[in-house]
C-alpha cells in the first residue's frame, strides 16, 4: 500500500471527522483532549483494527493554484478547524471502539469543543503513496520523454 501507515490493508476503512472549534476554546485545548484521547484508542485498540491516524489544523492558507472557487486570502476556518483521521481494519473494528467505556467520556470532552457537533465519515482507500526517491524520480522523467506518445 504505502508507508504512510504502516501494514495497513487495501481493504481498510479510513475515518474522517471535522471538527470546528466554538470561539471560546483554541488549538491548545483541542491538541490536549485529542493526545489524550488518541492515546486511549492506541492503547485499547492497536489490537483489535486500530492501524494509526493524523490530526491536521487549518493553517489558514488557500491554494489559488489548486481551487477554483476565486482567489481566496486565506480560509476564515485559520486556527478554527481541524480534521481527524483515523485508518481501520474495518468499519465494525471502528465502530466497536466508539462502544468503549474507556474512550466514550475522553470523546465526550472533545465534542464539548464542536461548535459542529460530529460526524464521522468512513472511507475506502483508493489510492496512497508517497514521493518518489530523487533518483526514481529521474527515472520516470527519462520514461516518460521516451515513451509518451
């Protein structure tokens, strides 16, 4: 698959939640309920389908040259807005850690943070990977000049 996670299955199921934060909380506040709950889900769950995650925060930054909605300054969700990733043997091995005594009061303080409340959309992998070593880079471009029609 790819080295992003390791060993994780084509047949996986990733799951995303986006959370906003409500005006009276900020980044410090998120980063310390979701370590704490992302650790719970490591310990009680690494075992039975938990494969790893990321948590990524709006920096704020609009790419002009990959959106085609005009040519924003910058997102009015800076700082505000944060995605929760989360990769799965299955979406019944996620769903069962939802049902944990341990995770369910760590998951209830961080949707106290939510000025959107939660939803949590599961996903197939369709593709991953990850960059190219300079020289298998070389390698493509020397194939692609010889051989593109």
């Amino acid at each position: 698959m790819s080295g992003f996670i390791p060993d994780f299955p084509s047949d996986g199921v990733i799951t995303v939640n986006r959370v906003i934060l409500k005006p009276e909380y900020d980044t410090d506040d998120l980063q310390e309920r979701v370590a704490v709950l992302c650790e719970n889900v490591k310990t009680y769950h690494s075992e039975t389908g938990f494969f790893g995650g990321l948590v990524m925060l709006n920096s704020g930054a609009v790419s002009n040259e990959g959106s085609t909605i005009g040519q924003a300054v910058e997102s009015p969700l800076k700082e505000r807005e944060a995605l929760i990733v989360t990769f799965w043997r299955s979406f019944e091995d996620h769903e069962l850690s939802h049902k944990s005594d341990t995770f369910q009061p760590l998951f209830a303080e961080v949707l106290e943070l939510c000025e959107n409340g939660n939803e949590e959309i599961a996903y197939e992998m369709l593709w991953s990977g990850k960059a190219y070593s300079a020289e298998d880079a070389r390698a493509a471009r020397e194939a692609k000049q010889a051989f593109a029609a």
